[in-house]
C-alpha cells in the first residue's frame, strides 16, 4: 500500500469519489492490513469485548457530532462483525 503525505492524501480526496467511511475508511486502510485486522490479532478473546464496546460508542454519540446516519451505520456494522463472531456458519 502507498504512504502519502496528508496533503497528497486531501487533493487526492478533493479530486476523486467520496471513500466510504462506514464499510471501507480510508484512514483504517493505510497499511498492509486492514486496521481490524489487527485489533482482532491483538485482542485475541478480548475482540468481542472491543465489538460491543465499539457498537456502543457509535449509538452514544450519533445525536452529537453532526453526522448521526453515519454513526448508526458504523454502530451496524460493528454489530453484524459482532453477530459474525456468534454465527456458526460461515459465510
């Protein structure tokens, strides 16, 4: 993966389509491995601990930092990473 500078990396969103900030944040993108990747690695049995923690975080603030339909979709996809976690078949 490409490291740019943070100017690069503002013209560079000025310029193309707008990334995705609930499924693919670019920001948890900018290296190797995806940056959940590594929070499950590093957490190990700990991981749905950060899942619930992480759902519940995005429900509490949703009403106050401007972008709530953005936040109750990142508190979706934390949940279905969570309910993933539960489900006995894989998808």
């Amino acid at each position: 993966m490409e490291t740019i500078r943070h100017e690069e990396y503002m013209r560079r969103m000025a310029e193309g389509p707008r990334p995705d900030m609930v499924n693919k944040p670019p920001h948890y993108q900018s290296a190797e491995v995806e940056c959940i990747d590594a929070i499950r690695a590093a957490t190990g049995d700990g991981f749905q601990f950060h899942l619930q923690g992480t759902v519940l975080k995005y429900l509490w603030r949703y009403r106050y930092k401007g972008k709530p339909l953005e936040d109750l979709k990142k508190a979706r996809w934390y949940l279905d990473r969570l309910i993933e976690e539960h489900d006995p078949e894989p998808r």
